[in-house]
C-alpha cells in the first residue's frame, strides 16, 4: 500500500459519486459491483452522493440492484433531497424539474404549482426545458427575488458524450430572472452540511471519489477529506486538475479500489 492510499484504506466512509463513477447512463462502468463489495467487505460503508436530481429514490435502488449492488435508502444523498430541505413545508413552488426533484419537494411537504402564488422558483435537470418552460420558471423567480437550484454542473455524462447539465438550465434562468441562485448540491455550503450531519456522524473517516474535481474535489475538501479522482466521466486522462488537491488518480472506481484494497 501507497503512502497516496493509506487514507483510503483507513477511511470509514466512501462517498461515492454516481454518474460518470459507479455508472454512465445506468450502464456500470467496469465490475463497479465488485469494486462496491470489496470496500463492505473491509468494513466500510458507501454512500452515493449525487447532484443528479431527476430520478426517485426508488429509481436509483432500482439501477444499483440491476447492476448487482444492494443498497439503502438512506445510503443515497441526492441534490434534490438537499434543495428540499431549503424550503419550509406548506410553501409553494414553481419546479422546473423531473420525478426525483418532485419527489423530494412532496416529501418535504412543500407545495408544487396550483392554485396560488408561488414562493419560489426551483430549478432541477429535465428534458422539458424550452422557451416557455424558462419563460415561466424565470418570471417566477423574478417576482419573489428567490431562485433555488439543486446543482450548478454544466454538464452530465453519457455512454455518448457529454449532455447539458442542471448548470446549462439554471444559467439561462439567472440569466432571464436577474436573481442569484441558492445551489443545492456538491460543493455548496447546503450539501457539505448536509453529508456532515446525515453521513458521516461523529468519528467518521471518509474519502470523496469522483470524476469532477469542480465539484466532488471541492466537496472533500470543504469536508477536510481525501479526494480520489476518476477518469471515467467528465474529466478524461491525461487532463490537468488545479481546482483542488487530489490524493488519488485512478482510470475508475475498480482500479482505485484495487489499488487501495491491494
């Protein structure tokens, strides 16, 4: 073992990003199941943190069993679930956004569009946007001076490439609003409070794994964690990082795991 993995091997907690990481589109990337198993067999728990807001829950369960990986509800932090918790039940909304953002509103107890003024405007991914879509979710935010977005990433990866991101959305609604976003997720002050509190407790050590240094590298190191990288999804080989320490580099979460684990 490396001097560069011995924080990993220690580390109690893996806060494993999702897209681009364990998957590209829900297809794995490499034995991510396999890699995922061995880390629980060392006795250390993995928990998904991720800034894609459009699906459910159930919808992520749903694409880590298919792929082989058992895991909880409360082992996912997604940004939707974050943004939620910036609103107070009973207040009314206008989303612009998928099931997963939807989801997390309801659960929170916060009102989606209907009858009455809204209090807010919050912005998700979704593959709805449009002109009348911005036109609508802008005027909003422009009303009541309050825009909140579950992530600021400009793009998402896919087995084809890069796709536009919340970022792309929520720039474009600054933009027309004229009002400055409370973003949600990975790196805000929202989601490290939030992983602070609901992940890794009292004691916990914990390592970031990621393939976005902007946002995963800067969410360990507000968190005062290591921060492995993988080249798997939106940073390539061979790409120069300066945004944030990186403790470890890897192609992907396999070879990282069986750098660390070997």
């Amino acid at each position: 073992m490396s001097p560069t993995t011995a924080p990993l091997a220690e580390a109690s907690v893996w806060i494993v990003d999702l897209d681009g990481v364990v998957w590209l589109a829900g297809e794995p990337i490499g034995d991510a199941a396999g890699a995922i198993a061995a880390l629980r067999s060392r006795g250390a728990r993995v928990a998904y943190v991720t800034n894609n807001s459009a699906p459910t829950v159930d919808e992520l369960l749903a694409r880590l069993d298919r792929i082989g990986i058992d895991a909880a509800p409360t082992d996912i932090v997604s940004s939707a679930r974050v943004a939620a918790s910036l609103l107070e039940p009973g207040e009314r909304v206008h989303v612009l956004g998928e099931s997963g953002l939807c989801e997390a509103l309801a659960a929170r107890g916060v009102l989606m569009d209907g009858d009455g003024p809204a209090d807010a405007a919050v912005v998700g991914w979704s593959r709805d946007f449009d002109f009348a879509a911005l036109a609508a979710v802008s005027s909003v935010a422009r009303r009541t001076g309050r825009l909140v977005a579950t992530n600021s990433d400009p793009t998402h990866p896919t087995p084809e490439g890069l796709m536009p991101g919340s970022g792309a959305l929520l720039a474009a609604v600054a933009t027309a609003s004229g009002v400055v976003p409370t973003v949600a997720g990975k790196p805000n002050p929202p989601m490290v409070e939030y992983v602070r509190r609901h992940v890794l407790g009292a004691g916990a050590t914990a390592v970031v794994v990621g393939d976005q240094p902007g946002t995963d590298g800067l969410l360990a190191e507000r968190l005062g964690v290591p921060f492995a990288l993988v080249d798997s999804g939106v940073t390539r080989p061979g790409s120069e990082v300066d945004s944030c320490p990186v403790a470890v580099r890897a192609p992907d979460l396999v070879s990282l795991v069986a750098m660390v684990v070997g």
